[in-house]
C-alpha cells in the first residue's frame, strides 16, 4: 500500500502529493494529514473520482486509506 505523508504540510500540497499516488498505484492508497480540512478535502477529491475511502483519528491527525 502506497503511503503519502503529508502531515505538516500546506494547502494544495496533500491534494496534488494525493493526486499522484492515486494516478501511479493501482492498490489502495494510504494518506496521513494533520489538519482537519485536509482530510475533508481529501475525501471530497476521493470521492469525485469514484474511489471509496475510510478515515480515522489517530490523536491529532487523520488517517484516510483510498481505494
């Protein structure tokens, strides 16, 4: 499973690091935020593109597996 990283960072950076694990991996794509927009708009970009995702807290920060 294909994991993006992007916790810390800004607005569009997790959207685009998404974008193309999603474009290269043809498994289930594991993405790590730290802000709660992001996670929402990390669904909102899974689910545009006809993928189911599952979220989850993890302390402060989200875990979003996309498949």
């Amino acid at each position: 499973m294909k994991e993006v990283d992007a916790r810390g960072l800004s607005c569009p950076e997790p959207l685009m690091m998404t974008a193309d694990a999603l474009k290269n991996e043809k498994g289930p794509v594991k993405v790590l935020v730290s802000e709660v927009n992001q996670k929402m708009n990390v669904e909102k970009y899974a689910k545009s593109h006809g993928k189911t995702y599952k979220s989850r807290e993890i302390g402060s920060e989200f875990q979003i597996i996309i498949e």
